[in-house]
C-alpha cells in the first residue's frame, strides 16, 4: 500500500476506535462509527473526540422527538458538520432551514433529504436556485425510471442541480450513460441508474472511454475475488474518474484486506469494500496533479451523496432491528 494511502488507513482506523470507546453502548452497528470516522478522513479534517460529542449532543437538544437526527443518524451528521464547517452550531441553524427548504420544495422527510440539503448547503450554486432545480431533476428522474427512482436518488438530484447544463441535455446524457453500461454488462437498477449520474458530472473525459473504465474495473475487481455488487456500481463510477485501473485497484484490494483483517471490520466485507474505495478517492483528490480542482469538489461530493446511501441503509437496518427485537 502506498504510504498515503496507509497513512489514510490507519487515521481511519484510529477515529473509529476513538468513537468505539466512547460510544460502545449507544448503538451495536460498527456501520454508523465506520461512517463518521472515514468523512474525517475524506476531508482531511483533524479529529477531535471532545468537540464532535458536543455537536453530537447539540443536535439531540435540538431536533424533534420524531426526528432522524434524534437517532443514530445524528453521529454522521455531526462529522458533516464538523468536517465542512468552522462553526458546527451556527451551520447546523442554516442547514435545518435549507432541509425545510427541501421539503417544501416537494421532497419527503428522510434522511435522504437532510443530505439534499447538506448538499445544497455546501455546493457552489446558490441553495434557492438548486433546490427547486434539483425537484424538476428527480421528477425528470422518476418519469424516465419510475420503479428504481426513490428518495435514495434526492441527494444526486442536488448534485446534478449545481450542473449549468439545461435539464432535458443533461437527463439524455445520463440516459445515454445508462444504455451504455447496462449494454457493457451492468444490469438495470437504481444502481445503475446512479452510476449513470455521477459518470455523467465528469464532464471533460469521452463518455465511452468512461464505460470502458467502468467495465474493466468491474471485470478486474471479479477477477481478484472482491465480488463487488450492484452496491458497489457508484463506487465503481468514482474509480471511473481516474485512469490506470489496474494500479488503483491493487491499492484499493490493499485497503481491503487490511480492514478485513481488522476485528471490528471484518464481519462487513461489502462495507469496507465501499471504504476502500473512498479512502482510495481521498487520496486521489489530495493529489492536485491527478485531478483538477473543479473535479476535486466534485467527487468530494459524490463520496458525501455516496455516504448518504450508507448512512439510510445502516440507519434503515437499524430501526428493524430495533423493531424486530421490540
């Protein structure tokens, strides 16, 4: 493994024990800390395990009793918050008023809206803008793939409304995207379909060469036993963004085996197959001669709406467990 790719690693692995100690009685899913630990990673912010738990706890006095944020999804979103602002407490006063933003503007409640809004909060288009642009998005979304378009899809709708392409040139691009891949082998789904949006924000690169990429990173990935999963379509698409695929895939089956390898890890191999790949990108998107600076903002909110996939899937399997056991 390269050294800052290691270097990555072992920060990551170091924050998620910080968070297991302090929190090992809150929650049994080693997914949610899992989340947390690598957002500091991906935007190489210092941790600090006294100033998260007050952003922590900040939230929980300030949501409702039915809020996401009153559960465990507030520990993601306290490291959103630490990671992209200086002042997590007036942020977060913003970000609530961007979310109703959302919601008004046709969304429904999810946590999958509270990342729109993060979204839309920390994009370079104005959020009064984006907002009602990222509604005709999903709906332009929903009416091209009605059964695999959901609120999954709300935070690459944001991300897609900070494009300055018009609406129906960008929904035939992404639909081109998507007839491409599912001829190169990809079978049709909101994975899919997701991958289709982020390859479709790169912007400079052919589009068949980037299918061509996606293709034999998925091909190189079976053959060195990842077994990656429709899961895993979107990650592919942000390896997609870089080129020598043979040489990033040996770094990520390096991250991979060293978070198997590791106790606390080991049960979650899809997970950390998704944590490998990030923690990859994170160390692209530091490198400034592999991508430019209007790609780096870019992926680094492609790895956040990614994140946001993790996040309601974990918080989702959560609650029925929580329901099940109830």
């Amino acid at each position: 493994m390269m050294n800052q790719a290691m270097h990555k690693f072992e920060a990551y692995q170091e924050i998620f024990h910080e968070l297991k100690t302090k929190y090992k009685w809150s929650f049994s899913d080693n997914r949610i800390l899992m989340m947390a630990a690598s957002l500091y990673v991906a935007n190489e912010k210092e941790f600090n395990l006294k100033r998260y738990d007050e952003i922590v706890e900040y939230i929980k006095g300030e949501v409702g009793l039915f809020s996401t944020l009153k559960g465990n999804d507030r520990f993601t979103f306290a490291a959103m918050l630490d990671t992209k602002f200086d002042d997590s407490k007036a942020a977060f006063k913003e970000f609530i008023q961007t979310y109703d933003s959302v919601i008004e503007a046709g969304f429904h409640r999810s946590t999958f809206s509270y990342i729109a809004a993060m979204v839309a909060l920390t994009g370079e288009k104005d959020a009064s803008d984006a907002i009602p642009r990222s509604y005709d998005i999903y709906k332009s979304m929903k009416s091209n793939h009605f059964f695999f378009t959901g609120m999954d899809d709300y935070p690459l709708a944001m991300l897609l409304a900070q494009r300055e392409l018009e609406k129906d040139a960008m929904m035939a691009e992404i639909e081109s995207f998507y007839q491409k891949l599912n001829e190169a082998g990809f079978r049709k789904s909101n994975e899919l379909q997701s991958m289709s949006h982020i390859l479709s924000l790169e912007g400079k690169t052919n589009p068949d060469t980037l299918v061509s990429r996606c293709q034999e990173m998925f091909s190189l990935m079976k053959e060195s036993g990842l077994k990656p999963k429709a899961m895993h379509y979107p990650h592919i698409a942000l390896l997609a963004f870089l080129d020598q695929a043979k040489v990033n895939l040996h770094q990520v089956v390096d991250i991979f085996d060293q978070l198997n390898a590791e106790k606390d890890f080991k049960w979650q191999k899809d997970f950390n197959l998704v944590m490998a790949i990030q923690l990859l990108i994170a160390e692209k998107v530091g490198e400034s001669t592999v991508l430019s600076t209007a790609l780096h903002s870019t992926i680094q909110a492609l790895i956040q709406a990614q994140q946001a996939a993790c996040i309601a899937a974990v918080s989702g399997a959560t609650a029925a467990a929580s329901t099940a056991g109830a």
